[in-house]
C-alpha cells in the first residue's frame, strides 16, 4: 500500500511542481510529514539539508531520499528501501518528462500566443510564492534550535551567510564549508 502511496504522492508532486525543486519542497513536506507522517519534521530537514549539499536537482534528491526514509520507517529492510527510492524519484520525474514531450511540439509554434504569455504571467508570481513557501519552512525549531542561544546563533549564522551570498556573491559551496566548520566550532 505505500508503494502505491508514494508513487501517487511523487507523481502529484511532479505534476504540480511548477517553479522546480525549491518549489516542490513545499508540497513535499505537507504530504510526507504533515498528510502521510512518514518523515518527522526533524527527518524531512536533514533530507533537504543533504539533498542540497548532493549533486543534481533538489526535487528529485529530496524524492530519492523521501522515499528510501519513508519505506525504512514503515518497517521494511534497507534492501526494500531503495525501491522506495525509486518509486518517488521515477514518480517525480514521469509527470515532467511525459509533460515536455507533449508541450514541446505545441510551445514553439504558439509561444508567441496572447493566450500562452498571460498563462505564463499568471505562474511567475505562483512560483515565486512556492518559494517563499519553501524558505519558511526551513525556519524552524529543528534548524534554529529551541534555545534562546541557539535561536540567537542560528539567526547570525542565516543573516551572515544571506548577505555574503546575496550582497557579495559568495561561492555557495564556500558558505556551506563555512557553516559546517562553524556549526562544528560553536556546537
């Protein structure tokens, strides 16, 4: 049953994902940690914390990481588990790739269409929210701590990195060294 579960799950996720993986996040969290409970919220930030540091596309990290967690912490072995993984990054992926084939033949010959510009008018500020929405949450306690120490600290280390990297453009891979050796060095 959570086979097909999370094959729906991903593959609603994939369909409706508009703006990319940052967006995704989102309806990821409210469906696997909020709807379905397979992942704490603890769990859930750990996996879009190494899906971020990991090579290639956010969204189908978190699905591969989702997916091996959630089969695990149904009971199954970790054998078992990587089908999981599978399930949620074929899933997550099929709506796109089904979707490009078909939209392709039709994009390039109406893209300059009234019609398609004011769709795609209508999905830039969709988007935009889903990101935000992404960004909120990761605000919480299991990344800023429940002290008021860590709370404070945490704060600094967002607000220092935000700016080095919004302000002075900083190589985000630098940031992420930064922040482990700083997290290292404080915790």
């Amino acid at each position: 049953m959570i086979f097909l579960q999370l094959f729906y799950t991903f593959f609603k996720i994939g369909l409706f994902g508009f703006g990319g993986g940052y967006a995704m996040l989102s309806m990821i969290q409210g469906e696997v940690v909020t709807r379905y409970e397979w992942l704490s919220s603890s769990e859930f930030t750990d996996i879009v914390a190494i899906s971020q540091m990991t090579p290639g596309p956010i969204g189908i990290n978190s699905a591969t990481y989702v997916g091996y967690t959630a089969i695990v912490n149904a009971g199954y072995s970790h054998g078992i588990g990587i089908v999981g993984s599978v399930i949620a990054t074929f899933s997550v992926v099929l709506p796109s790739f089904i979707l490009m084939i078909l939209i392709s033949r039709f994009f390039i010959r109406y893209q300059k269409h009234k019609s398609v510009s004011y769709i795609f008018s209508g999905l830039r500020p969709g988007i935009v929210g889903l990101l935000a929405a992404a960004a909120l949450i990761l605000i919480n306690k299991e990344n800023f701590g429940n002290d008021y120490l860590s709370v404070i600290t945490s704060t600094i280390i967002f607000i220092s990195v935000f700016i080095a990297s919004y302000k002075y453009r900083l190589n985000p891979i630098l940031l992420i060294i930064l922040c482990g050796i700083a997290g290292g060095l404080i915790y």
